[in-house]
C-alpha cells in the first residue's frame, strides 16, 4: 500500500499549473454526501456545475427555434451578428450562429458538432451532420441589410458522395467467351449505382492468349497477395490474393486465412462499474467503461453518460480520467410551476428546457484525471458499486480531494480536471 502525503500531491498538481478558482457561493468549497454511481457523477459535473447553471439563467428565453414544420418546409429569418437559432433533426439539437457580418459574406457556426464557414450573398452550401453520406440540410444567404443577414434553411436529403467509377482494361477473352474488369469508386461511396459493366461477352480464340497463357485447360495462375489484416479479436487475420492471368482454377493459390495473435491494448468492460472494470483496477491494467446516470439540483435535472479510463500506473499511483459523453438537463416539475407562476407559457418553458440542456452539452468540454492507490481504488469501487461508502468532495474548478469512508476508514482520491476540445 503506498502512502500519499501532501508535498507528493502539491509536485503532482502544481499551483502554477492548476490555480485555484474558488466559488465564493460555497465558502470555497463543496461537501457532497451521495452513495452509489452519483459520487461519480459529483466528480464530474460539480467542477462546471456552476458555469452551467449561470449559462442556463444567461440563455433561458433568450434563443430563437425553428418547428419542425417550418424547417422541412423550408424558412427565411433575420439573424443579428453573435445571434443564433436552433432546430431538431433526428430528435438533435442543433444551431446556427452568425459569428461576424461583412459586406457580402457572413461567417457562420453550425453545431451541435461544430462547423466554422464563410457564405456569400446569394451562395447556398450543404451540410452532412450525421455523417451518413446524405446531405441533411441546405443553408442561403439571401441579402444582408443593415449588417443584418437574411437566412433560408431547409432540411433534405441528398446523397453527399459523388460516385467516380474507374475501371481497369479487360481482360482476355476466356474460354466460356467471356471477359471481365475491375471497377473502383474512387469516392468509395458504398453503392453500385451506375456501375459500369464488369463483364461481357467475347469470341475466344487461341490469338486472344498472351505469351504466358494458354487456355484454361492448361493456364498457369500467376498468384499476387496484399499485406494481412490487422488480428481480428477471434484471433485470425486475412488476406487477398488475386492471379493475374485470371486462371478459373483455384490451383497453387496462397494462404488467405491465418491465426494470429491478439495485442490488446485497453479492455473494453462495457457499461457500469462492474466486476471487469473493477478487477483492472486491482492491476492498474488499461481499461474503459461507460456510466450513466442523474442527479436533481436547483430546480436542474442533470442526466449523462461519461468515459471513464484506467491509464496505467505512473510513479506508483493507479492514474485513471473520467470525460462526459454527453449530459442533458431537464426541468424539475417544481422549476415548472415555478416558471408557470410567472406567466411563462408551457411553450416558452419547453424552449428555454432545450437550449439549457444545448448549453449544458456544450459546456461539457471537461476531463477529470485522478490518482490513487490501485488497491485502494478498487475498494472503493467495489463499496460505491454496492452503495455502502459516503464521499466527503472538497472541490473546486481546477480539482478535487475526494475522501471516501469504508468501514470508519478514509480513502483519499486526488483529481485535477482540464478543458478538452
């Protein structure tokens, strides 16, 4: 067991490094008492919690949205300078933003993924925001007045990918009177739409026969293979071998199968803290899960699912990062009738709900790394597993001393989080 002591954690996260950003709401810190999954959660989102909420309040009735109807309709709008607008496609948030105004061209950011562009007067451009190989939505410049631009947004759905068919000679002609290529989508686009010919119809003759063939009686394959495969995880790799005289017969022709050995890298435990992640963590091997779950807070419900990772062992500590995947932010029904009695309409409500929780996503951007004894890691996984331990969290936005209390014994984890892109 290794012993952590303050000058060890003060050269690990550097004051200069890491300066302390203190929440002055909270007297410089924050005391969370929460058992199962949550204390996870707490490690997580309290470092950003409150930016999230001030943003929440900041952006509350503030953005404008487009229906549904009117975005598969097709919809003109002005859209100030730093203004911006959302809409749903595929049950996803999505908005636009002008970021700068010129004289004939605007600068635009689509997101939730986003996208930076330039747009002129009169210039439409298309956009695939699920990467499916189909455009999902067109974006127009209309006019600019004033320094105001004038926008046109439609949904649709259009292929992204052009096709660029390229097809190799013909080969000679076989003895069944046939003859065929090879034809390539340079684009790759996964479709045979408009695929040239691969095979056609010919007279054989012997004459059609190069200086090494014969017919297929007698051809000799002249065999060519490509490099192995990556080894799959059933522990096989293959190949392809191709004979370039195109003999029918399959005579003398290489190995395409293999057995290999597996380098696995990182262990994929699945969802959870379960029994494999936990068991990696004894080790202080590499590996990865994913848990979810939610907590109410200020009128607030937060639910997300984040990464969590095992590192590996650095100077004897276990280090390991946790990173939300993604979080949504619901209103509480007391948060409801709150707004309600301020003659908030249930519509307005639904609005500000959706462009809360796109703002929450989007300050999302924070990884947590921590360290620890491995075998103290696992103990308090196990116990936070089975909801039997309390966490005491003193934190603030650079990081965290979290203590945890097993069986009237305390267990310190020490965490820093940064900004990621």
């Amino acid at each position: 067991m290794v012993d952590i002591n303050n000058e060890e954690i003060d050269n690990y996260y550097p004051e200069e490094n890491y300066p302390r950003i203190r929440n002055p709401k909270t007297n410089n810190s924050l005391i969370s008492q929460q058992k199962t999954n949550k204390n996870f959660l707490w490690l997580i989102i309290i470092p950003f919690i409150v930016i999230v909420l001030a943003m929440c309040l900041c952006v509350i009735f503030s953005q404008k949205t487009i229906s549904e109807h009117k975005f598969s309709q097709g919809t003109t709008f002005d859209l100030k300078e730093k203004q911006e607008i959302t809409f749903t496609l595929y049950e996803e948030e999505h908005s636009v933003k002008v970021n700068s105004v010129d004289n004939n061209s605007i600068n635009i950011i689509l997101q939730s993924k986003p996208i930076n562009f330039n747009i002129k007067i009169g210039e439409e451009k298309k956009f695939d925001l699920n990467n499916d190989s189909f455009f999902d939505i067109i974006i127009k410049l209309n006019k600019i007045t004033n320094g105001i631009p004038e926008l046109y947004i439609k949904q649709i759905n259009e292929s992204s990918c052009i096709i660029n068919w390229n097809c190799g000679n013909w080969t000679n002609c076989f003895i069944n009177g046939t003859q065929t290529r090879i034809c390539t989508d340079l684009n790759s686009c996964g479709t045979n739409l408009n695929k040239p010919l691969i095979i056609q119809n010919c007279n054989y003759t012997p004459n059609n026969l190069t200086n090494n063939q014969t017919d297929n009686r007698t051809c000799i394959s002249n065999w060519s293979c490509g490099n192995w495969t990556n080894c799959f995880i059933n522990g096989t790799q293959t190949r392809i071998c191709i004979d370039k005289n195109n003999c029918t017969n399959q005579t003398n022709k290489p190995q395409i199968n293999s057995s290999c050995n597996i380098n696995i890298s990182e262990i994929d435990c699945g969802n959870g803290l379960n029994a494999c992640f936990i068991n990696a963590t004894r080790n202080c091997s590499k590996a990865r899960s994913i848990f979810s779950g939610s907590l109410d807070l200020f009128g607030f419900n937060f639910t997300s699912s984040s990464l969590y990772r095992i590192i590996g062992l650095e100077k004897n500590y276990c280090n390991y990062s946790s990173q939300i995947l993604n979080i949504s932010v619901n209103f509480t029904q007391e948060l409801i009738n709150s707004l309600l009695a301020q003659n908030k309409t249930m519509e307005e409500i639904r609005e500000a709900e959706r462009n809360t929780s796109l703002e929450a996503q989007n300050s999302s951007n924070v990884k947590t790394t921590c360290k620890g004894n491995s075998t103290e890691l696992a103990i308090i996984f196990v116990e936070i597993a089975t909801g039997n331990t309390k966490v005491s969290s003193i934190t603030d936005i650079s990081g965290s001393n979290n203590t945890y209390t097993i069986n009237n014994k305390n267990y310190t984890i020490y965490c820093k989080n940064e900004l990621v892109n």
